[in-house]
C-alpha cells in the first residue's frame, strides 16, 4: 500500500514549481489531490494528472481572499468528504530596495499571500481535518528570514519568518486534535519563483545567477521541486506521526558555511 493511499490532500499554489513538485508526489503516494492556485494553469495540471490515471481536482483559489478558501473547503468536501492533508504552499518573492521608493505595496502583497494565505487556508480547510480524526499541516517557509537573508528580501523574508511562529503555535494549538503541523524551509529551488529572482538580479545574465547560486551551495546545485515534494509527502503521513511543530531545512546545506573563503 503507498503511503498516502485513500489519502485526501489538498495542496495550494499546486499550479508550478515547488506546488507541482509536491502534487506530482503526492499523486505516486497514492493521495487524492486538490490542486488550488490563482491561474489557470492548476486546472491544466489537475487534467494531465488525471490523464496518467491519478485522481485529481483542480480549483483556482486566491489564498489571499478566506471566502476563496471557503470555497475550496466547500468543493473538497463536495468531492472526497474529507481532508487528510493541507499543504500550504502558495506563496511570491519580489526583490524590493527597502529604502527606495516605496507606496508599501511589495509589503502587503507579501503579507497577504505569504501570511494571510497560510492563516486563510489553514483556519478554512482545518475544521475538515478535525472532522476526519486528525491529519497533517505542511506549511512552506524557507530558510530565508528564519535562518538568512540577502539584500532586497525584506518583505519575503519577514512573512516566511512568520510562517515559523505560526507552525509552532498552531502545532500546539491542535495537538489535542490529532493534528500535526511543520513546516518545510527550502533553499533554492529550481522553480518559476527562483528563474523570476535571478531575472531580478541580473537582468541581461539570469543564467548568470542561477550558476553563481549553486556555486555557492555545498552539493553544487539547486533542489529539484519533487525532491521537496518527498518531504512534504513524509511530513504529510504516518511515516512522521511523531513529528509536529518543528521546521525542516532542505537546503543542499548552503546554510551550513561560516565564511565564503575558510578552508578554500
């Protein structure tokens, strides 16, 4: 039997990068996904599952809005009647000069989908879980803010430090529910989001800076996103029944070096 057999999870900002990682996993576990993102390209994923013989919904949903993940429950249930798994992975990083110019946009567009996102769609899909006996949270922070951060992250870094806070209290605020909550803190990932920051950096030269980023990582690479699909696929079992409230760094080890020279 896979791991997540009979399983219903539902996975937001499912539509590309680290979210289609995960749902590609999830759906070789066995799980029966929801797939939920803005656009319209989650709609084409959750279709092409489906086409291989996986059993896969997809809805858009602005996390930022809890009446959209109101609604996302509501099909969830309308569909499987229950959910095992919620993997809060919908999220943005937008490189801002903090002391540039500022009409506070980047900020709360950070702070609505980073943070609200992860409040919304947790406060709406949970009450599921606690119906169905206990399950798993899975949120996405990052080794950014809680751990490092470079110039521009400003923004991105203060809401997935955030997200560590919300992992710990909401892991103890439903432990008595059977319900086990962590979060995963990648490094770079070889998605949409990091090709987008390398863009930013170096506008005539972004393969310039993806290279000059594994440079920089022990294992000399990026993380492929199904690579954190599989521990999102661990955290979101029995296989890690005994774990909650902790965050999982995933990162290559480029967190690990005190200096940039010592030793070279």
């Amino acid at each position: 039997m896979k791991k997540l057999e009979g399983k219903v999870c539902v996975i937001t900002g499912a539509s590309k990068g680290i979210g289609e990682g995960i749902a590609k996993v999830y759906a070789k576990y066995g799980a029966k996904l929801v797939l939920a993102a803005r656009g319209p390209k989650v709609l084409e994923l959750a279709s092409e599952l489906k086409s291989q013989g996986f059993e896969a919904t997809g809805v858009q949903v602005d996390v930022s809005d809890f009446e959209s993940c109101n609604k996302l429950a509501e099909i969830t249930e309308k569909t499987y009647g229950k959910v095992d798994t919620l993997v809060c992975n919908a999220g943005i990083c937008v490189l801002e000069d903090f002391l540039g110019d500022d009409d506070f946009k980047n900020r709360d567009m950070h702070i609505d989908i980073n943070i609200k996102g992860v409040w919304n769609a947790t406060k709406a899909i949970l009450p599921s879980i606690v119906s169905n006996g206990g399950g798993a949270v899975v949120i996405m922070s990052s080794v950014t803010g809680d751990m490092v951060a470079d110039p521009g992250e400003v923004a991105y870094a203060t809401s997935k430090a955030a997200l560590v806070g919300f992992t710990k209290s909401m892991a103890r605020e439903v432990a008595d529910k059977n319900i086990r909550v962590n979060a995963i803190c990648p490094g770079y990932v070889l998605t949409p989001l990091v090709e987008g920051m390398a863009q930013q950096s170096d506008p005539e030269h972004p393969e310039r800076a993806i290279k000059a980023i594994a440079d920089a990582v022990p294992l000399k690479r990026l993380a492929d996103p199904e690579e954190v699909g599989e521990l999102a696929a661990f955290l979101g079992c029995k296989e890690s029944s005994y774990i909650t409230g902790t965050q999982i760094v995933i990162d290559g080890g480029s967190t690990l070096p005190e200096t940039s020279s010592m030793g070279q």
